[in-house]
C-alpha cells in the first residue's frame, strides 16, 4: 500500500498548508479537511491526485466515535439536569420547527411525499461532529450558551434515533407495528441506563477503570469508545450517541482529566481522517441538478436557525448575544444528512437526493463554521447596549452638577462677568451664604473623589 500510503500523506499535507491560510481569514479546519477530501475523489478529475473512500473508512469511523466521546467526556450532567425543562422546550420546539419548513420544502421541491419526509430530516438536526469540533477548537466550552447547545445536541441525537427507526419503515414499506416498538423500547433503554449509570454511578466506574500505567490507561478508554460505539449501532441507537455515552460515563469518574490529556491527540488526528472521508464520498459533477434547491435550503435553514437561537436564549435565560452564538453553532448540517441519503438510496427514491445531501452539507459545513468563529463579534454589533461614559465624561457630569448646587446655594446672586467683579461689591451679610455653599461643594467634591467605583465586565460581552 506504498501508493496509497503516500498519497495520503500528500493529501494531509495539503490540508495543513491550506489549513494555515485558512486560518488567516477565520476559516477552521474542518470545511478544509472537506473540501481536500472532494478534490481527491474519483469522482472530481481535474486534481491529479484521487484516493478511495473504502482505504480510510474504518479509521474515519473511528473519527466520529471519539468526537463524540470526547463530548460526553466535557457534558456538565448538572447544568443539564438543572434546565432539562427548558432543554426539552428549546430543542424540541427548535427540531419540530426545522422539520415543518424542511417538509415544506421537500413539498415545495416536488420530488415526491417520502422523499419530502427525508429532506425533513436533512434540515432538521446539526451535525454533532462539526459541532462538537467547533466547540473544541473556538475554545467555547466554558460559554454560558454551551449548556444548551450540548443538551440541544443530546436531544437532535435521540430525535435522529427515533427518526431513523420510523423513516426506514416508511420508505422500506415497513407495516409490522411490533417491529418498530421493539426497537423503539430497546434504544430507549439503553439511553436511560447509560445516563442513570453516569448520574449515580461514578465512584463504581471509577473503581473499575482505575490503573496506574499510561499506556493501558489509554488501551483502556480507547477501547471502551469504540466497543460502545458498536453495541450502540447494533441497537440501532447509532455507533455516534453510543461513544457519548460511554463518555458521558468516564465523564463522571474521578479521571475525567486524565482521559481527555490522553485523548485530545487522537480526537484531532482521527476527527481528520472523518472529514476527509467526508469529501471523498461527494460527486460534484452532480451538484448542478440540485444547485437551485440547495441555495434555497441554505437560505431557509440560516434563517430559522437565526431565529431559533433567539428562542433558545429566551427560553434559557441568555443574552441575544449568547442566543446568536448558540445559533451559529448549530448551523452546520452533516453526517446524519449522509445517512439519510443513503437509506433514500437504498431504497429506490428519487437519485437527486444524493447529491442534494452532499452539496448542502458541503455549503453548510463552509457557512457554519465561518459563522461561529465570528459569532461573538457580530453579536456584540448587533446586540451593543447602551453606551457607557467615559471616565473624562464622567468627570464634566460631576462638574456641571457642582456648579448646579453652587448656582442653587447662591441663588438670588446677581451674576458678574468674569474679570469684573471687586471683593468691596459683595455686601458682608451675603459672605456667610457664600461660604456655606463652599464649604458643601468641598465636602462633596472630597467625598466623590474618595469613592472607588468598581467596573464589571458586561456579561453580553
């Protein structure tokens, strides 16, 4: 496989070169990873480089199940115990909305009812490995609207289990009622056991994992993420949500530090591998048949999501600002859309599907990031609250509120025009009143000048 081996090498280069110009104008590195892997695809000749998708796909795999363990390695259970209520409002209210306006959609696209249904799905959930990423690398774990985007994201992966589940029926010709409540009941259980287990079962998981070696440390969890990553796709719960919740687990122990300085080197080498492969499995020659759908689907997701991040932060207790943020985050459409499109496939529905999912995601996952990474600035611009003064303004209030009282203490005192006034024109039973108001303006003065105000930071900003 020397061939193989250096073209990859190549390809990986090139995306560190492009990756630092990328970087230069706000662009992450996953759109770069993409678009990379779109270049070397069999199905785009006009680079001199291709690569099969079949050579990296485990590894790619791989990618995703530790993105999302290292989610639920950084998931705060008691933030999101503490407003599960307003989780369960918000993402339901933000899932059921994006669903509505992507079946409009389909509707309106005219490809058909059941394919209508699957656009639906493409619209309605983000990508949790882009998501996950972009949190990581903008260094946004510790923002006040992070909560929500992660309770948010739990909740769109449990969706797209239920989804998935009835959408293969629908489209499969599925009639056998029992079929679709036993997998039902089984992915349900599963989800309930492994976040009972993490809520109170820590100090057990702590004692089972624990061990003193580096090296089996990282055997160990490295294992544990990709064994649960398949039990959850055997129950149909999906490999991703399964690594979630084994890192939601390992999340709860003792050595939750200790896993993610281990694990952070290989989420970033494995996540690329995944976003490469992303772009390898993408036809562009296609796109030009599904280009007007695509541009009004971007266009209608942009703006319900915008919309929904405002209801996010009204639900939630945020600042719009924060709510802008939490919308930017989950604009990115991916890997769920991919399956989507692959069951639509599968089952014989209309073949534009394919490369509509493909450019959507492809568009979206160049859009979304570029959007979080500038989220905080353009909320501060469109959000700005009321000026503050400046300390020197400040001081010309003070000023002028003194001269006020002055004039006020003094009131009834003919004023003199400065240069004119002679100390024989003040009558002596006025001097008295004169150096009252003295006396007060300099005790107020001395008062204002002894008081240390102190400056909080906006919470907005």
């Amino acid at each position: 496989m020397g061939e193989e081996l250096l073209v990859l090498g190549v390809l990986f280069l090139i995306a560190y070169v492009l990756g630092r110009l990328g970087k230069m104008i706000g662009l992450p590195a996953i759109p770069i990873y993409m678009l990379v892997g779109l270049l070397a695809s069999p199905h785009f000749h006009l680079f001199p480089l291709s690569f099969k998708s079949e050579d990296v796909q485990l590894i790619a795999v791989v990618g995703l199940i530790f993105l999302l363990f290292s989610l639920g390695l950084e998931f705060d259970q008691d933030e999101f115990y503490g407003n599960l209520r307003a989780l369960l409002i918000s993402g339901g209210t933000r899932i059921l909305i994006n669903m509505a306006v992507g079946f409009g959609l389909g509707l309106w696209i005219g490809w058909g009812t059941r394919e209508a249904l699957i656009i639906a799905g493409m619209t309605a959930t983000s990508s949790s490995a882009i998501v996950t990423k972009l949190l990581i690398e903008f260094n946004r774990l510790a923002n006040r609207e992070t909560p929500a985007v992660l309770g948010i994201m739990v909740l769109e992966d449990v969706f797209i289990a239920i989804y998935l589940a009835i959408v293969s029926v629908v489209i499969g010709g599925e009639t056998t009622v029992w079929q679709i409540v036993m997998k039902l009941a089984i992915s349900f259980t599963f989800l309930v056991a492994m976040f009972a287990l993490a809520r109170f079962g820590g100090k057990v998981v702590s004692r089972l994992v624990r061990t003193r070696d580096d090296e089996l440390f990282t055997i160990l969890f490295f294992a544990l993420a990709v064994a649960f990553g398949g039990i959850g796709e055997i129950l149909g719960v999906s490999d991703a949500i399964g690594a979630f919740l084994i890192g939601l687990v390992l999340g709860a122990t003792r050595f939750r530090t200790r896993i993610e300085q281990f694990a952070l080197p290989l989420r970033d080498v494995f996540a690329a591998f995944f976003f490469l492969n992303f772009g390898l499995a993408l036809d562009p020659s296609t796109f030009g048949t599904v280009l007007i759908p695509v541009i009004v689907a971007v266009v209608v997701t942009l703006i319900i999501n915008t919309l929904g991040g405002q209801l996010i932060a009204w639900i939630n207790k945020l600042t719009p600002a924060e709510g802008f943020n939490a919308s930017a985050m989950l604009q990115t459409r991916g890997e769920f859309v991919l399956i989507l499109a692959t069951l639509a496939a599968g089952a014989g529905l209309d073949p534009r599907l394919t490369p509509f999912a493909g450019l959507y995601v492809l568009v979206m996952a160049v859009i979304g990031p570029v959007l979080a990474a500038n989220s905080e600035r353009a909320g501060a611009v469109l959000f700005r609250k009321r000026r503050t003064k400046k300390p020197d303004e400040q001081r010309d209030a003070m000023s002028e509120e003194n001269f006020a009282l002055v004039e006020a203490a003094t009131s009834g005192q003919e004023a003199v025009p400065f240069g004119e006034t002679e100390v024989d024109t003040v009558e002596p039973e006025e001097t008295p009143k004169i150096a009252e108001a003295a006396d007060r303006l300099i005790e107020q003065a001395m008062s204002q000048s002894d008081e240390q105000t102190e400056r909080k930071r906006d919470p907005e900003y």
